[in-house]
C-alpha cells in the first residue's frame, strides 16, 4: 500500500510549488453505468534489447521497492508510455478548458508535459511518491512551467473540489484501497470535473500467470467491477474501454528487467527457472482499461437540523432533464 512515512526530501520545495498557484493548494505538504468496449487490439511494442545502465538501486514507488535508476525506469516503461498517450487521446473526444489538472503517479513528468502542451494557460501539479522520481521529471520538465509535489495518490495536498482534471496512468493496479482512493479524488475534483485512468485487466501476463502469479504485484480488475466502483463511489457515467497489448522481447534478462523495473513483478517472490523462460516466447500480454467518468454538478446538500434536505429546483431540473 502507498503510505507516506518514507518522508520526501523536496517536501519543503514541494509547499513552496503548491503554494506559488493559489488557493486551490494547502499551504503546508499533507503528505445506469454506460460502458463502451471497443474491439481488443493486438499492438505490437517492441522490447528493447540494451542492458540495463549501471547497477541495481532501490527507492520507494508504488509503496514497494523500485529496482533501477529512473533513467532505467523510462526505458522500461514503454508500455506505460503507450498506455499514457491513448489515455490522453480521450480529451480529443471532449471540450475541456481546465484550470487546474493533477498528473498522479507523474513518473518522468513525460505526460504532465503533454498535458501542459494541450492546455497552455492550466496550471498543471504533477505528484509522485518517489523523491528520485520527483527529481528527474524536475529536470526533464525545467521549460514546461510545471508544479511538482511529493506525494502518495490517496493523501493529495489539495483543497476541496479544485481540480479540474485528475490523470491517473498506470497507478491505480498498485493502490490497496481503491475505494479509498477514489474518495479522495472525489474530494479534489470540482463538480463535474473529470478523472482518466488507466487499469489492467485479468489477462495481462496470461502466459506466464501458471509460474508468476504469487509473484505478481498490481491488481487485476474487470472492466465493468471498475465501473461498478466509479459508480458506487458517486461518479457519473463511467466509459470504459479495453486494449490488449503484446510486448516482445529477444533476450530474458532485458524481459525479466522490465517486469522487475515496473513494478509488475515482486523480486523477493520471484522464482526464477531460466530453463521454463527459456523454453516460451518471450512475449507478455497486458490488458489495459481506460476509464473516464465525471464528478456529478451538484455535489451533496445540507440536511438541516430537523433532518430536512433542501434540495435547490434547478438541481431538479437537471436531472429531470439529464433522464430524458
């Protein structure tokens, strides 16, 4: 589970950021669904076959140990980075002109740049729990203008409902409580505001589950039991979608590195038998669901002392209106 008691050494940095943009940031670090499916694809990504650079270090991602350098990181994230573009593709659909849009889980800050291209006068925070992390994206952003927080993804430091957009890739699979969670970035956002979020689904690494499944770190989700969460959790409308993704490789340590690198498989579970790898393809299939949904416009009324709710007409209205 992500906690926040590893601490951040940019967390002073961090308030200094969040406070630069405003009101919508705390001053002080505290650290009938509708379900689109279109047809599966087989996409074809090709592992790189370079070694990994330097030795082996460890820092804190996902609330579990993160094996490599972030420049090891990005090498090996070439399906988070395809899953993050397609993700981001679900704006050209919508007519969206955020104020403020949240990147959790940033990693490099690669899509949190993308975000800032796509809408040049938001102000675009972008939050990952790894300090090394947090690092890296700094330098590799330094002309994006983007804010930058140390931060897990179920204790945001943000006010109420001030966030516009909430980008979550390749994050949620590796949350405990994703009830919790989605609490919390319920709390963020504004009234209709918009969430994006990437999952995998019960086939990813279908090949290998007979040898790797203790050993396997994210949660596999349904696409519809992440709708049905969406919709338990008061957001509204989910849409859902689900690619499947190949990922090929010519030589096992580059396929085994990867898999350790992005957290996909826990190093201290896995059982190696280089001869069994050996004699399979070395191929993994990921099933990733893109889900999108809404805050509701009216976000809860007040229930007086003799327990009467008012409930003003024009809320009335609109959802009689939104049910024809």
């Amino acid at each position: 589970m992500l906690d926040n008691n590893d601490g951040c050494k940019y967390s002073a940095h961090c308030s200094q950021e969040c406070a630069k943009i405003g009101s919508p940031f705390k001053q002080g670090l505290q650290i009938g669904m509708e379900n689109k499916q279109i047809p599966p694809q087989n996409k074809q990504v090709d592992g790189n076959i370079k070694r990994m650079n330097g030795a082996i270090t460890s820092s804190k991602r996902f609330g579990i140990s993160m094996y490599g350098s972030p420049d090891d990181y990005v090498e090996a994230a070439v399906l988070a980075k395809e899953a993050g573009d397609e993700l981001l593709a679900r704006l050209d659909w919508m007519t969206l002109q955020p104020k403020v849009i949240v990147d959790i889980g940033c990693g490099s800050g690669r899509m949190s740049s993308k975000l800032k291209e796509r809408y040049p006068s938001s102000k675009v925070l972008a939050i990952d729990k790894a300090e090394n992390m947090i690092g890296y994206a700094k330098q590799q952003t330094a002309n994006h203008l983007l804010m930058f927080a140390c931060a897990d993804g179920q204790n945001i430091p943000l006010r109420d409902h001030t966030v516009d957009l909430l980008f979550v890739n390749f994050l949620f699979p590796w949350l405990h409580d994703q009830n919790r969670v989605l609490r919390e970035w319920q709390r963020i956002l504004k009234p209709n505001g918009l969430l994006l979020l990437t999952a995998l689904g019960p086939n990813t690494l279908k090949e290998w589950r007979e040898i790797w499944d203790h050993a396997l770190i994210p949660q596999l989700f349904d696409m519809h039991d992440i709708g049905d969460m969406l919709s338990q959790q008061g957001f509204d409308d989910p849409v859902l979608e689900v690619n499947d993704y190949t990922v090929t490789y010519q030589h096992a340590e580059k396929f085994i590195s990867e898999l350790l690198i992005t957290a996909i498989l826990d190093p201290q579970l896995l059982q190696l038998d280089l001869n069994l790898i050996l004699e399979k393809k070395l191929s993994a299939t990921f099933e990733v669901i893109f889900a999108h949904a809404f805050m509701p416009l009216e976000i809860g009324y007040q229930t007086s002392d003799n327990s009467l709710t008012k409930i003003p007409l024009s809320h009335v209205r609109h959802a009689l209106n939104k049910n024809k």
